[in-house]
C-alpha cells in the first residue's frame, strides 16, 4: 500500500471511531491513540471547550477530554482560559502551533514536561462552522528530534476530520434517544440557537439534557428526594460502567 492510500485509511479510521464507539469520550480516546501511534509520539491530549460552573461571565474554556500516554490526573482538574497558555492561544487565535524546541519559546513557562530530553510538540485547533471547538496537542516524537512541517499537516488534516466526527457522531446519539432529541429541539426554539452550536460542544449538551430531565422529572410529579434518588442511580451506574472500562484497561 503506498503512503497517499494508507494516510486515507487512517483518517478514515480516525472518522470511524467516533461513529463506531458507544460514547464521545471513549470514541475521542482511541483518536487520541491512534494519531500518537500515526504520528509516533510518546503523547496526545484532545482539549474540548467548556463552560465552568464556577464562571458567571459565560465565558469558554479548554478542558482536557481524553489523552494517549502519561498524563498527571489533576490535568482534568485544570481549566485553561482562552489566550492562556499553548493551547489556549491555538483556541483562541485558530492557529496552530509546531515547536521544536519548548525551552526556546515563548511558550517556555507553559510546558509541563520541560526536563525531557526531546522537547517538541505541536497544538492544533479543532474546527467546526467556522469556529474551534477545542486543540489537538501531542508532544514527545519518538523516532525524530523534533515534529517537522508535514507532521503538523497531518495533524491539523486528523483535526479536520475530528471536528466534523464529532458533529455527526452526536447527531446520531440525539436521533437514536426521543428524549435527548426532544430536548435539544425546545432549547434550540427557547434560544433561537442553531444546531452547530450545541452539537459540537459536550458540555452544553449535557447541561441542556440534564435540565430537560429535571423539567420532565417534576412535571411528572417527583419530589425532590425522588429525583435525588434518581440522579444518585444514574451516578451509580455510571460508575459501574467506569469500573468495567478499567479492568478492560487492565487486562
């Protein structure tokens, strides 16, 4: 198979998980892995914008989503305010960036790995309807010194791909669940919104269904202890299902 077939294969790859994967975070998780193993690079972080409970500016930030490689837990923790940062000023000014070398940027006071030997690392934006959603961010090359320029067309093309996947991947959850479509249909009428700007933003989604089900709980007539009974169910399951994703992870 020659070079220009196999990279089509793997963005088709790339398209696929997301469609394929029962849920966005683990769908963008095998992304994460498979542009590490593609670009051959000891790590990758997908960021996606959020809006923080705790901000009553409405203004956006960068969350980490998932990651491939060795990443510390409180990096979820972390909120990155737009301008802010590397991947902040690439969700901001919707340029990315290919540094070869962290400690002779500007970005120096950013890195989180600035004691590594190789030092390169490159941030791309996430873009969808004429705005980023989020950065692509890998560092750490493990068969070169530093990233050159066709691994950062490579990655702002799996970038590409990744936006409009996760468009199209959350339109087929909404069509599959009554409810959740329902919901997004009254919050677009009440909001005068459009479909791109909820769709590719998993955090409106999710407070968006998250207020419908409240709304359709009390209206139904569940008290308030019933719909904490309600929700603590919910979180239970969930973690059932988190558990059975980490011993996968661990066989």
């Amino acid at each position: 198979m020659d070079t220009s077939n196999k990279f089509i294969f793997q963005l088709l790859d790339i398209s696929n998980l997301l469609e394929v994967q029962p849920d966005l975070e683990q769908g963008l998780r095998e992304v994460a892995c498979l542009s590490a193993q593609i670009l051959k690079t000891r790590r990758c972080s997908i960021m996606l914008l959020s809006e923080p409970e705790t901000q009553d500016n409405g203004a956006e930030y960068l969350r980490v989503f998932t990651h491939y490689g060795n990443l510390p837990s409180s990096a979820y923790q972390q909120i990155t305010p737009l301008n802010e940062g590397i991947a902040g000023y690439v969700a901001a000014t919707g340029n990315p960036l290919l540094i070869e070398d962290i400690t002779r940027s500007q970005f120096v006071d950013a890195a989180r790995y600035i004691d590594e030997s190789n030092k390169s690392l490159i941030s791309v934006p996430i873009p969808f309807a004429g705005k980023t959603i989020g950065t692509i961010n890998t560092s750490s090359p493990i068969a070169k010194n530093s990233f050159d320029e066709q691994d950062l067309e490579t990655m702002k093309i799996f970038a590409l791909f990744v936006g409009k996947s996760i468009y199209i991947a959350q339109m087929q959850k909404i069509l599959r669940s009554k409810f959740i479509e329902m919901a997004v249909a009254r919050e677009l009428t009440e909001e005068n919104l459009s479909e791109g700007a909820i769709a590719p933003n998993p955090t409106k989604l999710a407070k968006i269904v998250a207020k419908s089900f409240y709304r359709e709980l009390t209206q139904a007539g569940f008290g308030a202890n019933q719909v904490i009974e309600i929700a603590t169910e919910v979180l239970d399951l969930l973690q059932k299902n988190i558990d059975r994703h980490n011993k996968r992870l661990l066989r």
